[in-house]
C-alpha cells in the first residue's frame, strides 16, 4: 500500500483484458509485489461461527504469492464500463489543499518470503474491522460527503494480504491492509491519531484513512472535487475516473499516479500534468474483487 504496499494479483486478468474491462494509461513504475506463503496453522473462533469464523485459508494471492485463489472470475465476467464520462472535458482544477504525502513505496524485495507474527484474526474479526473502518468519516470538516466503499476496502485488504492480518512483507508491508510504517506515519500525522499498524483493527482503519486521503488529493487535483468513487463514471480509459486512480495511487503511491506538477516546479504550480497509471494489473484486480471476491459474502 499505499504508501507501500505488496500487492497480489488475484483474480483473472487475461479474461478482464479479453472483456475489454476499465479504464486505461500506464508508466514507468512497476506494480509492488512480495512473493507470499500461507501461514501453516490458522486460528479458530468459538464454535458458534462454525468453520465461516476460520481466517481465510486461501489468501488472494497470485502465482508469486504461491497459493491458489479462493475465488476468482468466471470467464466471461468482466468489469463493464460506461459511458458517463466519455469525451466529457475535465473539470476545472482547484488549488491543491493537500502538498505533502508519504514517501514512495518501496520495490518488491525478488527472492524474499514473508514472515508471521502472533496470532492471525479470524475472518470474522477481519470482516468487523474492515466494516467498521469503511464506516468511519475521515474528512468530517473540509469534505464529508467522501466515503470508502466497504467493497473497496474488502477487496483492497483481500489483494493486498489475503486477509492475513498477522503477515509482514518484505518491502515493509504491515497486515491486512500492507500499510508501510512510513505512510502509518503519514496518516497517523497528518490526521493526529495514534493508530496501531500492527493491531489488526488499526491497520484497517490506517488503510481506509489512506485510501479517503488519496480520494480528497485526486480527487481535488484531477477532479475538480469530485469526490464520488463510482464505477459507472469509468470508462474504458483507465484514467477516466476517480475510483481507477486511488486504486493505482495506493499501490504505487500519488506521485506515481496524479503528479501535482511539472518537473522542476515545486507547489504551488499550475495545472498538474495528466493522470497515469502505471499499475494497471493491480487495478484490473481490485476492481475485479469489489464485485466478485469470495471474500465479500463472509
């Protein structure tokens, strides 16, 4: 994440590609990724849950992250895009409120595997903690009306750690969510909390928090404060909105994404260059997951 995160493709691109799915730009950086093994014991809740209060034991994890996915798209499904915004002109940029985020995230660590700490959540815990985190208004003042899809943040935290709240990547990457402790910093700062990135419901909470700032900093620089994370306002052109944006920024971090100005500029500056992505993999996953991840019927 986000501001570093070690992220896992999970679902099946090539049918999302095939279907002609979302939007579309892509650059330079590469998508994070840590190579991920699953923990060889889980543990159980009460038996009043039964076997649906077990941690995941299939973590989304792409081929890198050595197991099998517990779910994944048919071959014909496909992330459909609309119209809305097509050939629409973009709105009026604002003066940029937010001038300052977390460092870059740092690469994908080859060869290295990831370790295990205490005890994992159960999934039924995870799903609380995860609801409850899309829950929270994190802009109660300058901006009230942005909110994180609980879909959002299931399948971020599903692509991101399968779920595993007791992972630690190699690049850094702290549980459920794969917050690095740079961008915990961050957020912990820049909103003047205190929370526990590895305290499993803190850490859903730091990446929720993560993902509203980036949709008030996108949001204001490329969208004229728009703030609505919709994907009928995307179109087959990745960087047709706003939902494909805070997807790619989380993974490889804003700049990467939605620069604010040209280079050699420092803020404030004029209009910020053009929106790119160059993680689109990452966003082909994650939109995938927000309608099809096992992991929204827990």
């Amino acid at each position: 994440m986000r501001r570093g995160v070690g992220r896992w493709a999970t679902t099946a691109v090539a049918a999302l590609l095939a279907a002609g799915a979302v939007t579309g730009c892509g650059t330079e950086e590469p998508t994070r990724e840590v190579a991920v093994e699953l923990p060889s014991e889980v543990p159980v809740e009460a038996p009043a849950d039964g076997p649906a209060d077990l941690p995941s034991d299939e973590p989304p994890a792409v081929a890198a992250m050595g197991a099998k996915p517990s779910a994944k798209p048919s071959p014909s499904a496909s992330v459909k895009p609309t119209t809305s915004r097509a050939g629409a002109p973009r709105p009026t940029v604002k003066p940029l409120t937010e001038t300052k985020a977390p460092p870059a995230p740092k690469p994908p660590v080859a060869g290295c595997k990831p370790s295990y700490k205490g005890t994992a959540a159960t999934r039924s815990q995870v799903k609380q903690a995860l609801t409850d985190a899309a829950a929270k208004t994190y802009w109660p003042v300058s901006a009230p009306d942005i909110k994180v899809p609980l879909n959002l943040v299931k399948a971020t935290a599903w692509q991101e750690s399968g779920w595993q709240s007791n992972i630690y990547a190699c690049d850094s990457g702290v549980g459920l969510m794969q917050v690095q402790p740079p961008t915990a910093e961050f957020v912990n700062n820049r909103f003047e909390q205190s929370y526990d990135l590895d305290a499993y419901r803190d850490n859903a909470v730091l990446g929720a928090n993560y993902l509203a700032w980036l949709t008030k900093k996108i949001g204001d620089s490329h969208f004229g404060s728009d703030y609505r994370l919709d994907a009928s306002l995307c179109t087959s052109e990745l960087t047709s909105c706003l939902l494909n944006a805070v997807i790619a920024a989380y993974n490889v971090g804003p700049g990467n994404v939605a620069p604010d100005c040209q280079p050699g500029q420092s803020p404030p500056c004029g209009p910020p260059p053009p929106l790119r992505i160059p993680n689109e993999q990452y966003v082909y996953n994650v939109r995938a997951l927000m309608t099809e991840c096992v992991c929204l019927s827990y």
